[in-house]
C-alpha cells in the first residue's frame, strides 16, 4: 500500500496461502515452524493515489 503513491506506479501484490500438507512438510524437514502457521495468502492491486484496485483478497476468498 505504501509503494504505489511513492513510487507513484500500480502495485500488484500475491501472496500463496501456506496450506497445511505444506506446512507439515517443512515440519518435518526442518522441524517445528514458529513464525509461520497455516492460512494466509493476501493479493490486492494498489493504484498510485492510494486505492484498492483490487481486493485485498485473503487465501480463503481466492479463486482457482
């Protein structure tokens, strides 16, 4: 939200939701995960003068 009226540009942003096979995944091979859980995932498009275009969306609200 901060870079596009700086940079004075659209921004798009994606971001994947940690799903919980991925999680248990990374558990296992590096053990427990504490800065990360399952869930989130945002994606938005941020227009220069500092509106949504966009979303935001969150990883529940994303459409394959």
């Amino acid at each position: 939200m901060a870079h596009a009226p700086t940079a004075q540009a659209c921004v798009s942003s994606a971001g994947s939701p940690v799903g919980e096979p991925c999680l248990q995944g990374w558990e296992s091979a590096l053990g427990p995960q504490m800065r990360i859980a399952a869930g989130g995932g945002r994606s938005a498009g941020v227009h220069p003068f500092d509106q949504y275009l966009a979303g935001p969306h969150t990883g529940a609200d994303e459409r394959e």
